[in-house]
C-alpha cells in the first residue's frame, strides 16, 4: 500500500515541479515518472522494514 501511494504522490510531485518551471508535457511526463519511482521504492523499504518489525 505505501508503494502505490508514494508512486501516486511521486507522480503528483514532479508534474507540478516541472509545470512550476515551464516544463513541456514531455518534461512533466518525465518528472512525474522519476519522481514516482523515486517514491515507490521509499515505500518500498518502508513496507519491508515495517514486516520485519511485526
């Protein structure tokens, strides 16, 4: 679950960032994939560390 929602919020992140900076709709397609990738393996890690917790 913490995947999908960093990859979602990831996603909204780098669309807004490169609208911000003038960005074409390949630039923004491009940042929200980086961004939601980036995210989703955050989550990733949190989802692994916190099944090792419990």
């Amino acid at each position: 679950m913490l995947i999908i929602a960093g990859a979602v919020i990831g996603a909204i992140i780098g669309d807004r960032r490169a609208a911000k900076r003038g960005g074409s709709r390949a630039d923004r397609a491009q940042y929200a994939a980086v961004h939601a990738i980036g995210l989703a393996l955050i989550g990733l890690f949190a989802t692994i560390a916190l099944g090792r917790m419990i």
